[in-house]
C-alpha cells in the first residue's frame, strides 16, 4: 500500500505537502489557542510536521496517518528529531475510513479531502472522531480567481472548473454543512512558490542519480513542463487555506 511512486519522488525533500510555509503552519497552531495535552488526528499527516512542530511548540499529543511509507519514515524521523517521539505517533495505513478509538478535540484532514471523496466527505469522516465542542481542520484549494474556461482549470490541475469555489462559496459552503468557520489560515504567494518550485530540483537530483530508472520519462517530463504550467495557471488561479470548523 502506497501512494502512487511519482509523488514520493517528486515531494521526497518537502516536510509540508501543501503550499504551505512553517511560519504559517505556526500561525495556525497559535491561532487554534491549542493547550497542552489536546489531542489531534491528523488523516494524510504526510511527513509530520504539523503534528511534530505543534507538540514541541503546545504540547499537543496526535495520532498521523498516511499511505505513504516513505512520508510515515519521515515522521517518526521528525518526531525523533524534534523531540516529541513520545507524544506523536505515526501509522503507515490507508486514512480513508479512519475513526479514532479515543475522541480527540482536534480532527484534521489538510490537504487530502479526496479520502473521503471530497469536503463533504471528509468533515463527516472527521466528525466520528471529534470530540463534542472540538475543532475540524480542512486544508482545501480555492479559486483566487475562476479560471476563464475548461482547459485553464485543467492547467491548475482540476478535473473541472467546478472542482473548486471561490473563497466565499467555499466559506459559506462550511455553514451549509451545519458548521461555523471559526478560524482560517490563507497560503500566500511565497508558500505556493516553495511548495511548487521545490518539487524541480528534487527531480533534477533524481534524475541525475536514476537515469535509467523506468520512472526517469515521466519525471523528465514532468521537470521539463512544470515550471512554465505552474506560472501560466497555478500561480495566478489557485488558492490554499486552512479552515477551523465547529459543529453549530
């Protein structure tokens, strides 16, 4: 079980999978109000930095589970080195379908809603594990502005320009849901840019050390369209965030 082997290569350097920056994960864990010892759930933790960075700065305890193996060694390595071994755990399992034994104040799905089969989905899925009066934290894409036609949302990597809302429908879309959005934390440019851009030269590294690896074609093309597809459509479209959801 596994995550297909093309993202494990091309985000193998990151410690964030989002187009999100440390400094900004930080604001979230502070603008959470978290207190020691909360419990947080964390369904496609990646490599653990969020769980990992919250319990070193709030004593916070979590459970992370993620289908990449490569990304679950890469969390307990965090955690080794962050010094929070102790209070964080990583599984290497499927999250889709995931329900905590024990009910935790926070449950958090940031950036893989496609677990659950998408925002819905997922915030139902979260919910079995929450707490009464706990937090649900949704890390989704938005369109900062509507891509004129089809192909351009294709150039952002959707299916379809109806993947993704503008920021208001997607903020109202939570209350349709029976939530209140109570807290949110937006990515900016520099944050999409290091989440981006920090995918080129990790190809390039492999590249240069597996040239005759039968993934070596994709990853060339891939290296070699990337930049420009993400400046032309990514860059000036897409939006990121981070919102913190309670149940009305």
């Amino acid at each position: 079980m596994d995550i297909p082997r093309i993202f494990n290569i091309t985000e193998s350097a990151h410690r964030i999978h989002n187009p999100i920056t440390p400094e900004k994960l930080a604001t979230l864990g502070a603008a959470l109000r978290l207190k020691p010892g909360v419990r947080v759930l964390d369904l496609g933790s990646g490599s653990g930095e969020m769980l990992c960075t919250w319990a070193r700065d709030h004593g916070i305890t979590g459970t992370g589970i993620d289908m990449s193996a490569l990304f679950t060694r890469q969390a307990k390595q965090r955690a080794g080195e962050l010094g929070v071994a102790d209070r964080v755990r990583f599984i290497h399992d499927d999250a889709a379908g995931h329900v905590a034994e024990e009910k935790v104040e926070v449950a958090a799905c940031v950036g893989a809603t496609w677990i659950a089969g998408g925002v819905a989905g997922t915030i139902g899925l979260l919910e079995r594990s929450l707490r009464p009066g706990g937090i649900i934290l949704i890390g989704e894409p938005y369109w900062r502005r509507p891509p004129p036609s089809e192909d351009v949302a294709r150039g952002c990597l959707a299916c379809a320009i109806a993947d993704f809302l503008p920021l208001p429908d997607r903020l109202a879309s939570f209350g349709d849901l029976g939530y209140d959005v109570v807290e949110m934390v937006l990515a900016d440019q520099d944050g999409w840019d290091r989440y981006e851009a920090a995918k080129w030269l990790t190809m390039r590294r492999w590249l240069d050390a597996n040239p005759d690896d039968g993934l070596a074609g994709e990853v060339r093309a891939r290296l070699t369209t990337e930049p420009v597809r993400y400046a032309t459509y990514t860059r000036d479209h897409l939006g990121w965030g981070v919102f913190a959801l309670m149940k009305r």
